[in-house]
C-alpha cells in the first residue's frame, strides 16, 4: 500500500539500527545536508534492534514506519543492516545508500564471515543496496562481497565520521568534549582501550583479552587508562574493576579518540580512524588465531596492520610504555585504506547523492 503513495524526492532518510543517537557517518552526513541541502526533508530513524520479546515487538512496529519511509523516500542512507531495506527492492525512485559504520576492511562481517550466516540472514541480509560508500580503494572487494554489491558500485568517496578527525578545529572541540564529561582526563596521557566484541547476538562478549588491574599497576601514576567497551555489549555484562575511568559506551567515540595518547585495541574499526590522528596504536590480540577462523580477518595483522602487536597484559605495557609511529609505514596505510579521507568526505557523499 505504501508504493500507491508519491515519492517525495527531497526526503532523505537516515536509518540505523546500531543506537539511539545520531552519531559516526550518519551525524557527519546529518550536518552535511543541513550546511548545503537546507531545503531537503531529513527523516531521522534511530531504532536500536533488542533481543527479549517486547524489543522486538517494539522493533516490528517500527519496521512498519521504516518500509514507509522506504516506499516513499527519494533517498535512504543507512549505516548497517536495515530490515526495511533488505525484505524487498525498492522503487526505481528511491536510492539506498550503505556508508557502514566502520571505516576500514578489518574483520569480516555481513554475508562475508568465514563461517556463513545462519538463515535467515543468510538469504535477506544486505540486499538492495545501489551504493556502498567506503573509505578508501583497498576495501572496496570485501565490501562488495559482505555488502552483497556489485564492487562498481562501491565507491571509495571517505568515511564521513573521520572529517572531525582532520579538522584543527573539530578535533579540538573533540577534545573539549571528552574533558567536559572526564575533567580528571586533563593533563595526563590518555591510554584508551576499545575493543571490538566477541560471539554473535546475546552471546557477546568483551573477550577479556586484558587485565586492566595489572596493566594500572604496570603503568607510571601520569597515565590514566580509559575503557570505552563497545555499545552492542550489555554495560552491566562487562568487568570495570581497575579502570581510572569507564566511558559510557554511547560516548561519541570520536570524542575520546581525540583526546587519547596512545589506542588499545583488538579487532575494532577504530585503529582506522586512529591512524588518521598519527598516534600510537597497540594490538591486544591473545585469541588471533581463533579469531581467524570465525569471523575471519580481511588483513593479516601480523604484517597488514601498524602498531604493536602483543598478545598478554604485560606486552601491551610494554609497547605502550614505548609507543611510537612509524611514519612511513602510516604513509602508506593511509594511502591505501584511507585514500578517501581528506576531511569533506560528508560534503562530498552529499553532493553524490542528495539533490
């Protein structure tokens, strides 16, 4: 019923069912479209998927207002998997755009796992798509192949997300930001951990790769390690204890990347935006191996990857103890993930893609 209704081509409808807040590549687009398409009609559809029954009983009905916005929206951008989206093609007037949340072909995901999806999602998921935007020439492959998009119709234009990241004055008010909400962060260098998690749906978890205790003890008293865990995880699920300070997850990630003085890391995307900041990265990685097998890795992070790779608590003391960049090894990771990123990756999507 909802394709007997005109299509409305200035409504551009930003959809994502990651968190409740507009935030990574779809806030960048938000404030994009409002600097230089201030006449079009922007829908905002922040829809967080849950797993108990009223969740998704909540999240069926508002699928229903999705697949509105879908028949009758003359652009849609999403940033992951989006039930409206992929159940069934749209019209020939309406474009859907995936900009993916994460910046760079790290580990592997959608239709592209080592190990498949377990149907349904095998069949629906990440169908539809006209577009997929990415950051840079060398994910355009796995992009194509886990976003199940034909690869010339991947197009390297940036992540939108890493515009504040390159811009002196957006990087500062990051900065200010993350002060705002942790004062005691202030003049002390910042060791950041955010890894990615681990299993599928409730079964995630953090991996406890890290024993935060020891690492604070191993630590000099002017370093202040943060944990920022990732927003999929269920907060009350994920140890604290041993932190100096514990990040809410729906932080702006951007915020606490700005201010960090050294990245601790697994798997997660974030090392891609991090490298754009041109600062010390260590990789916390004691399950390698079995992660290799399921989800799999796009990038051999023994060799592909900068950074430090170590595989218990006291190695990553170590190398954070002794962290460096490599500039020239920067270079040429930045060249060849990041080619899209310049700072107007946002401007430039919009300008593809909004009338």
């Amino acid at each position: 019923m909802f394709g007997l209704l005109p299509i409305r081509r200035n409504r551009v409808v930003l959809a994502t069912a990651r968190l409740p807040v507009l935030d990574g590549n779809l806030r960048a687009i938000h404030d994009a479209i409002r600097r230089t398409r201030p006449a079009a009609e922007v829908v905002l559809l922040l829809e967080p998927y849950g797993y108990g029954r009223a969740a998704k009983l909540r999240y069926l009905l508002r699928m229903v207002r999705g697949t509105f916005h879908v028949r009758t929206a003359g652009l849609v951008i999403v940033d992951n998997a989006w039930l409206p989206v992929h159940v069934t093609p749209h019209r020939a007037g309406t474009t859907v755009v995936q900009v993916w949340h994460a910046t760079g072909a790290l580990k592997r995901f959608g239709v592209d796992t080592a190990l498949p999806p377990a149907e349904p999602e095998r069949t629906f998921l990440h169908r539809y798509y006209d577009w997929v935007v990415t950051a840079g020439e060398a994910s355009r492959a796995p992009w194509a192949a886990a976003l199940r998009t034909p690869i010339e119709r991947v197009l390297p234009l940036g992540s939108a997300r890493t515009d504040d990241l390159l811009d002196p004055g957006r990087l500062a008010a990051a900065r200010e930001r993350a002060l705002a909400l942790y004062p005691q962060l202030a003049g002390r260098r910042v060791v950041l951990y955010a890894p990615t998690f681990r299993g599928r749906g409730v079964a995630k978890t953090d991996g406890g790769a890290l024993d935060p205790a020891r690492l604070r003890a191993l630590l000099p008293p002017t370093d202040v390690l943060v944990l920022k865990s990732h927003p999929n995880l269920d907060p009350r699920l994920v140890p604290t204890a041993g932190y100096d300070v514990v990040a809410d997850p729906s932080d702006d990630m951007n915020d606490l990347l700005a201010l960090a003085d050294v990245l601790v890391t697994d798997y997660s995307s974030s090392v891609f935006e991090f490298v754009l900041l041109r600062r010390p990265v260590v990789l916390l990685v004691p399950d390698l191996e079995e992660y290799e097998r399921d989800p799999g890795l796009y990038l051999d992070l023994r060799t592909d990857l900068v950074g430090t790779l170590v595989r218990d608590t006291d190695a990553a003391a170590e190398a954070i103890t002794a962290a460096r960049v490599d500039e020239a090894a920067y270079d040429a990771f930045i060249a060849r993930h990041l080619g899209g990123c310049d700072g107007h990756a946002a401007e430039r999507i919009v300008a593809r893609f909004v009338p």
